[in-house]
C-alpha cells in the first residue's frame, strides 16, 4: 500500500476525530501530502515535542492540520498520525 508522506514520513495513522473531520470538510489521504507541502507553520501556543501545525490560507479561511510523530512498536519507524482537521474564518491580527 502507498501512503502519502511528508518530511519522508508516511503518514498512516488517524485519530477518530481527525478521520471524521476529514470526510466532513471532504479531504481525501491522498490530498494530505499536496496539502501539507503548500502549508506554513502555525503554532498558537507550545505543543508537545513531535507535534505539528500546519496551515493553508484559502481567502478569509483557514485550515489546519495537526500531525503527530509516532514510532511504530512493531518495526521501529517513525511514521505521522493526524490529530486535527479543521476550518476557522481568518483574524487579521494573529496571521499578518
């Protein structure tokens, strides 16, 4: 099976949530590599280490994707599970 990857990490795992905000919003695993190549960084507070925010600016909106480095148990490979999945209305303040 082909998984998408970022940074030369695939990217396999989901949490519930993030699986269902994804059919919501209507992004496919496919589109996560795509995504994440055009997206900045956008941490609003500190986070554990391995974990990462990302974004896409589309207008006035915003998405954000939260991934997190895990190591398989199994065969020892890093490989990234996505956290969160979501929209929200751009502040002119918090992204100049």
């Amino acid at each position: 099976m082909i998984y998408p990857t970022w940074k030369g990490i695939p990217i396999i795992g989901y949490t519930e949530n993030a699986e269902k905000e994804m059919e919501n919003l209507g992004i496919y695993t496919i589109q996560l590599e795509d995504l994440l190549e055009k997206s900045f960084p956008c941490e609003r507070s500190k986070r554990r280490r391995g974990i990462n925010e990302r974004c896409i600016k589309r207008k006035n909106k915003i998405l954000k994707i939260v991934l997190e480095e895990m190591v398989s148990r199994k065969s020892g490979n890093n490989y990234w599970r996505i956290r969160h999945v979501g929209i929200f209305t751009l502040k002119k303040k918090r992204f100049r």
